[in-house]
C-alpha cells in the first residue's frame, strides 16, 4: 500500500518551522551596551585623579612624608607669574579671603592648601598665606614633591 498526500504533509510543517527561525526579535540584546559602559566607566575612573589639579605649578621638592587627610582640600596656587588660582579659577589677593569665607561656611575644619612654584619669590607665597590666616584660616598648609620625582 503506497501512502498519499504524506509529502504534502511535511511541506506545511517546513513552511511553519522556516517562519519561526525567521521571526523578529522584540528583545533588546543589552550585552554590548554593558561592554562599553564598563570600559567606560574603567577610563574614567583611571583619568579622574589626573584632572584634580588643572592649574600648572613647579612645585619645590622636599623629604617631608605626606599629610593623611580624610576630606578634600582646597587648593590655592601661585604661578611664576604671580597670579593666584583658587582651585582652578584665577582670583585676587582681596578677593581671596572673602571667596574662602563663602566656602569655609559649608566645613568646620576647611584644611587649605598653597602650592608656590619654586622659580616665585619667597614673599609672595608668604604674603599670600599671611592673607589667609589674617582671615581667621588656620590649617593652612604648603604643598611640595617629594625629592624622588
């Protein structure tokens, strides 16, 4: 006995299996997209420190250790030029004090910290702190390299 219509049978099934491989995926596949937000994340996270001090200075060297320091400091600069930064944005010597008493309000214990280049005159730099701790700030502290660098 010869069976008929069994071809047409698995034709249908080939048909309806052939749709199902090639249906559309409604799923976004979030693979890649964590891939590159981690490498990312890591080069930020390697540049950062980098970018903490923007304002070039020559700084002196030293043998003197590190100081430990539990919060963020704020940093004054004085270039070869003279010109003084708070932070990374230039300020005045009349200006100064009044800018760190609006910042020193948000800190109880606001630890300054005055980088001099080394080709400046000594004055300036202590002309400069002077300013400071007339303004009532007193843990104001010079910032060298040590003499390995």
């Amino acid at each position: 006995m010869v069976a008929l219509g069994g071809g047409g049978g698995s034709a249908r099934t080939t048909r309806r299996s052939s749709r199902r491989s090639h249906s559309r995926m409604s799923e976004i596949n979030v693979t890649p997209f964590v891939d590159v937000m981690l490498v990312l994340l890591v080069v930020f996270m390697v540049t950062a420190p980098l970018l903490a001090v923007g304002v070039p200075v020559n700084l002196p060297k030293t043998k003197a250790g590190a100081l430990g320091q539990d919060n963020k400091p704020l940093t004054i600069s004085v270039r070869k030029d003279g010109e003084i930064y708070l932070q990374e944005s230039p300020i005045g010597l009349d200006d100064l004090v009044a800018k760190l008493r609006v910042l020193g309000t948000r800190s109880s214990d606001l630890q300054i910290y005055v980088r001099g280049d080394q080709a400046i005159e000594y004055g300036r730099v202590m002309e400069v702190m002077g300013v400071i701790q007339a303004g009532g700030f007193t843990r104001v502290a010079l910032v060298t390299e040590p003499v390995g660098r």
